[in-house]
C-alpha cells in the first residue's frame, strides 16, 4: 500500500492557500459563490448556469421542510433526550430520509431515467403521451405504482409541481425527465380509471435528474434540504419547545399490557 | 393532554396550499428565495438583508469541505459497507462534526459572545483592543485557549479569515462579535509572546454571531455547510472510489497483538 | 386523537416497581436473567430456553467483532473527531451495518424462510437435498447468489460455521433453516460446479431464524453484536489509538486533481 | 506512512482460524462464552468472573428498556420513516443517549471516581459517611447536584438499587464507588434537609466503575443494554405499531403560528 495517493478535486491547502473544486476558495468562492450554486458544484465538479441554479434551489426550497414530520419530531425528541449533541439531533432527524418519506424524490427521478434509457427519446407532445402511456401500462400490469402521483393531501394538485414546471420552462431547462413526467400526468387517468396529482416530490426528481445530478444521490440532496429545515426546527425548538410535551403525551398514556409471544 | 396543540411557524399545508414561515412556498419561496438566504430564514424566522445572506453563504462555503477529513472518511466507509442508505451515509459523517473538527465555530462565537455580555462595548479600537488584551489575559490566567486562535496549517494567516473580514465590511455587517475577533487577532502577541492566525472556523463563528443566529447552533451551520461538502464527497465516490483502498490499508495492515488487561 | 393510549408490554414503572416483559424488574430479571436471554425475550416477548439462549449467545459471539472493518474503522474516526459524543461513535459504526458488511445474516434467513415458506417440509437427508438442489438451480437460473454461499478469506471453510452446527445440535436446535443451508452446502457442486464454504454470517441468518427469530430483524441482532464489538473497538481506541493514523494515512496522502465535470 | 500497522487484540483471522481477544473465536467462545460476558471482556480485555458477569448483565438488564423514552420513540419514528433502513432506526434511537436521559449512569460513576481519586479511601461506615458528608457538602456549595440523586417517579426508592447492592454484596464485589455511594444515599439528607432515593442510573454507573470498565466508556454500556431495548421496541413495533399514530397526534394537532423573528 506504500505508494497509495487518494485523488480528489474537493477541498485541499497548501499553508497559503485553499482550494475548492480547483477554485481559490477565499479569493473565487467565498462571498462569489451561493450556497445552492456551490451545493450544485460539488456533486457534479461543473458550475451551474443561473438558470440551473435557480431550478436547484426551488427543489431544494421545495424539499426543505414539511411541519412535523417524523424526520422532525425525531430531530426534536433527540435535541430534547440528548442537548449536548446538535450534531447527533440532525443525523437522527436524517435517517429517517429513506424510503418512505424522502424517498419519492430519488424513486421518481430513476424512474423515468429507467424509462428513457430504453425508449428513443419523442420530439413533440404526442410521442411523449404515447411513451407515458405505455410506461403506466407497463407499471399497472407489474402491478407497481408509478412514483410521484399521487399525494394524501393535496388531491387536486400539489402547488410545487406547477410552479417548478413554470420556474423550468422560465429558465430553458424542462428536460427529458420533466417532459415524461408531464406527460404522465397527462395520460394516466386513461390507464388508472382516476386522475392523480403529480406530487412535489416527485417533480422534484424529475428536476434534479434534468440538471444531470446523480441518480444515486438523489435523496442526497432531498437531504440537504431537509438539513436547512432541521435546523430550523432545532432554532424554533429552542425558543418555543414541544419535544417534551410530545415525549409525555405518548408515556402518559402508556398501557402496560401482557407480553405477546406469537410471533 | 386532550387539548395540546403544537404550534409551528415552519411548513404547513392545506389541500391547496403549502405554508412556509408565513410565505406561500409555491409562489414566494420557490424559484425568489436561495438556498443560503432560506437556511437563515428558518433559524431566525427573518428574511435576512442580500448582505446578511452573503456573509452568510461566504461562512457556508468556507465551511463546505475539507478534503479528507474524519467526516469525508467516514462518509465514504459508509456508503462502501451501506450503500442502500445515503441518509446513512451522510448521517454517520455529521456525527464527526463534534468538539474537535466542527466545534471551534460554535465555541468561537459563544467565547466572544459571552465576554460581549458582561463589558461595555467599545467605541474604538483602542477600546477594542484594550477588552481584547483583558480578555487574552484572562483566559491565559485560567490555563485555557482562546478559540479561534491558531492552524496547524496556516501558519502565517488563513486565507479565510481576511476574506471573511473584507466581505462583512463590503456589507456594512462587520459588529462587535468579528471586532473583538479582530482585536484579538493584533494583541494576542503581547500576551502569548507569538502570533498566531485567526482561523477560518474562528472568523466563521464570530460573523454568525453577528447575524444574530442562535449561537446553540452554530455547529449546526458548520454540519448544513459540511452535509454539501458530503453530497460531493459522495458524488466523486462513486465516480472514483477511494473507500476499499481505505479500509484495505487498515485491514491489510492489521497486527494481532495479545490482549491487554490492565485498565 | 383524546383517547389514544400506547400499549407495550415492555418496560413501565410505577412509584414503586417497574415492570420488564410482565416481569418485576429488579427481583425477577435483575441477577437472574442473562444479556443475552434478556435480548431474545425482548425481542420475541417470550422467556428462551438454555438451549435457545446458547445459540443465540453463540451467533452474538460470531457476529460481535471482526477487526479492522469499516464499522470499526468509522466508530474509531468519529471518536476521534468528535470524543464528546460516545452515542454518535457507535451510531455512526452501526450505519455501516447494511447490505454489504452486515446484510449477509438477513439475506440468508430471509432467502431461506422464502424457500421453506413455499415447499412441503423434507423428512430425511435425501429430501433436503432435494430441496437444496432444486433451489440453487433456480437461484443459478434467476442469475442471482446464494446468500450464505463462499468467502474470501475462509475458503475451505469457515470455522464458525461448523461450530454453529455443532452447538445447534447439541442442543437439539437444527432447525429447517439450518437444514436447507446444510444441504445446499452439500449440493451446491452438483450445480455449480465448484465447492464454497457456507459462511459464518449466513449460518448465523440460518440459525437465527430456525430460533423463531422475527425475520425484518435478523440484521438487528447482527448490530447488537456488533455494538459489543464497536465498544471493544472504542475501548482499545482509548488505550492504543489508531485513528489518527488512520486519518493521516489519507490526508497526508491526499493528491489534489482538476475536477471531473462528466456525469 | 510505509511501515504504519495498526495492532489490535480484537478480531482477526487467518485463512483457517478466526481469533478474538487472543482466543480461537470458534472453539473457545462460540457455545462457551455468554454475550454479557463477551461484551465485557471486549471492553476490557480480560475475561470477568462469574460474579463480575453477573453483576454487569444485572446493570444491563436495570438499563435495557425503560417503556416510551424519547429514544424508543425515536427508533420507531424512524423505522415508520426509513423500514429499508434498520440499522438508521437504531442508530437513530442510540443517538438520544446524551446528557439528560441516558448520561446519569456515566456522570454518576465518573463523579464517584473523581472523589475517590484524591481522598484516602475510608476503612468503615463512618469513615464512608464522612466522605460523603464531605462530598455533598462541597457540591452544594459549588451549587451542583450529586448524579445519580433523585427520581421523578420513584420517590420513595429506586427498586433497581437495593437490588443491585444486594446482586453486588452476594459477589463480594460491593467496591469503592458503590460505598461511597451508599454512603451518599445515608448521609445527604443532613445537608439537603430532604431524602432523594439514589436512583437505578446512578448506581449501574457506580457498579460499573467498581468492576474497572472504563469511565470514558460508561455511557457505551449503557447504549449496549439500550441497543437491546430498542431491538425489542422494533418488534413489537412490527406486531403493533404505534408510531404512526404518535405522528399524526402531532401532525394533526399542529397550528400554524405566524414567524417570530425575535432572537
């Protein structure tokens, strides 16, 4: 292992200088670059455009924080059992970024990459209805579901996905994946017999996907969002807490009961 | 417990509607608000100024990575053991940014914060200097370090810290958390009979302070920062790992040695 | 939500007892019931027998520690990073725990429980083997691995393996689980035409689930071990440290390259 | 870093054997060696008695599960979140082991520690009582509270602590922290004018300082008997769960409150 040397093109210094993405951090980064550009930079080595910047930062505005969710009742409870350790209540709050309630997001956008990868890719509305339907045609006889539609609230319509549509087609970027999507959108009732929403989740894997992030790392960043929005609880909690009350609102009404050994 | 509400000024929704620190998150926040300036936005529950937001953006990016540092390492072990769970992976890299790798931040700002709260502030900087001198005076007394003080890198000055400093002035955002800094930085000599920089992580606490950001979680912008820098850590893993050669020049190297008993 | 109550039958406590299981903690647990019988109780709601407990306590001891693996690697480096913080040390070794390092256990079970679930039970040796053939063929057809199957570094056998049948059948435990593994490693040649050692992770999974064990979980038991393990590694840490090294050997060895913008 | 190797006396293994602390892992700890026993020896290095193992797996079982803390709540939040991620559920849980609800247990062994490291150890019960006379006095004084004094629901008397002394007096393995702290449970209410039971976290924290485990690794056991705990709590979890409902209860009761901007 003598000769081994580690590559990397992140962060590095020599005693005068730092460098970022091969970038003089203080000189063309600090106070140049924003967080969601820089956010950008790092996962992909290239520097967004404005317009690619402008789409990420809606997702990540999208993604950010949705009330109290069980990601951010675990980052309060955590805070609340263990108030020595920030670092501990947002990793916490982090893991529960996984399939089920962060999860559309990174599902969404292999999905349809899944899809294009094997289809030529339509050149007008038409040709994306037609490969939308035999994609939901496809997904119901696997008896799958398609994911991003659907969404327990806002049945008529999440307001994220017409408006990340909207800031998408402002800045020239509604791209394959966003393309498929609206066409799912479009199509599915004839398939499904109802007419769902295309939720935010989902349009935002879509969107990610477009700009070229990487599939694999699509919660990633649905978990850099969320990390802004813990923090914010953590800065709300401070000041106006509920952890506890949520904490004795379960042990109070605890009920002891026989243990139960079936299986 | 029947009646307890728990009250939140952070996301909500209704079936139309979705609710962001009072913002409608469709068409206010998403595609108007940066990823920086909406981080500040929830721990403070204020839209910051496009000044307050650029320092601030300048301290995440001085924060976002630092090659291969405990947390990178262990970020990219984890996903070369768990590669199913990102949320994992980026999780188990926070928990590094404790007392000794992402603490100087927060300590920084809680040391200048809690000498600001019991002196008169100064009008000067021969006033500065002269709370500075008392100040290094008496942490020297009680055998302790003044955070922020000193890099076993940059010897001769961080490229941050100037930085830093030049961007809040540019903003008009230089207060008396980054004056005191500042003021310590040209004393110290006198005191400690050598001159140390002010480091990056230092300067960083002291003008997060100064925003006026909670300072119980300034560690908690120091992991936002570095929960990027981990997206982009993992995005060059998978295009070129490193990980296995890490552990291999562990495990390859392994020496077995007979237990050791004493405590 | 007024009347919701919280049933568990595992700890509760009034002002002068608490209950563990149905069990009065301090008189009829404490000083009597052993960690490793208190964790299949916990787990099952029902108290296991000798028997049942010295397997179990036996795949504990396979699974506990393995060296310098990537748990341990990452619990050493976050301890080093952050020494505030034990629980974050030790979580962020046993986020390692997913499919790659740890996964084995489960798999196994799993793809065993799967293949008993749709087959009529064997009577003798001839049958099983049957059984087995029948299920490596499929699982050969179907291009996927065995779990269980090979390793490599006990290439002509893993020790623990022999062992773990041995003491399954001392105590009249050799369930079907471990019945179907047996055979499959009897079988396997025939099919695929060369002779892997049954792993010690997978006749862990095996004997696991023959003990009733709930099957979502059979990853969880290979963590409780390695959480022993993971405070054996911190323990030596504390003592001999080498995670410093460990870090060093990266950083110090880290070659700054030009970033690599292609997806 | 050419000649770097890390020695270690945990695990390791050769192509036909696999050693751990020293032993043949397979032959001389699989079917021999229980798991208290084995955890205790991993932290040590050296194999407990048969009294030191009782007494350790008595404080293990006292700290294993304690009904709906926040950490149960929190592992099975995240496993309603994250059901791919089994490992996040528990590391997520072990993080909540901080100061407030899992630190008692190593703040009390710890403060024991440190009296008796600098006063000459007592001969007798009045010696003892004047210690600890001593002790708390100098801790009130310093307006601080002697760990492990006081329970919110056990008022009058903490069952796990007569039971632990009585386990540790049948071993003959009552030491110096466990006299000093009885002698604390006599002595204190002369100085605080009241009667606080010596509660269960404090004396396991006094217990485990008597059999030598060390005092930077208390709080490790106790996440080792909590891991326990929360494996339970993801069973029953899985059989009847509850954490869905603990999330609505607050998601459905949150109100909406406009931002307070105020620090």
């Amino acid at each position: 292992m003598t000769d081994r040397v580690y590559e990397t093109a992140l962060g590095s210094s020599t005693k005068d200088k730092i460098t970022l993405l091969g970038q003089d951090l203080a000189e063309d980064v600090m106070g140049t670059v924003g967080f969601g550009e820089l956010a950008f930079w790092l996962a992909t080595q290239r520097r967004p455009s404005t317009g690619e910047t402008r789409v990420f930062e809606a997702v990540l505005a999208a993604l950010a924080d949705h009330g109290f969710t069980p990601t951010a009742i675990v980052t309060r409870l955590t805070y609340l059992s263990a108030p020595d350790s920030v670092q501990g209540a947002l990793a916490a709050g982090l893991l529960g970024g996984g399939s089920r309630f962060l999860g559309v997001t990174e599902d969404c956008g292999r999905f349809l990459h899944d899809v294009l990868a094997t289809a030529e890719t339509p050149t007008d509305e038409a040709g994306w209805d037609a490969l939308a339907l035999d994609t939901v045609e496809k997904t119901k006889a696997a008896k799958k579901f398609v994911p991003g539609l659907g969404h327990h609230v806002h049945k008529d319509g999440d307001p994220r996905t017409r408006r990340l549509f909207e800031i998408a087609d402002e800045e020239g970027l509604r791209g394959p994946h966003l393309e498929l999507f609206a066409a799912i959108g479009r199509v599915h009732p004839r398939v499904l017999g109802k007419t769902l929403p295309l939720n935010g989740a989902g349009v935002c894997g879509a969107a990610l996907a477009d700009l070229g992030l990487p599939l694999e790392l699509l919660r990633g960043f649905a978990l850099l969002a969320r990390t802004a929005g813990l923090v914010g609880q953590l800065a709300e909690e401070l000041r106006h807490p509920v952890a506890n009350d949520v904490f004795l609102s379960v042990d109070l009404n605890n009920r002891p009961v026989p243990p139960d050994p079936q299986r």
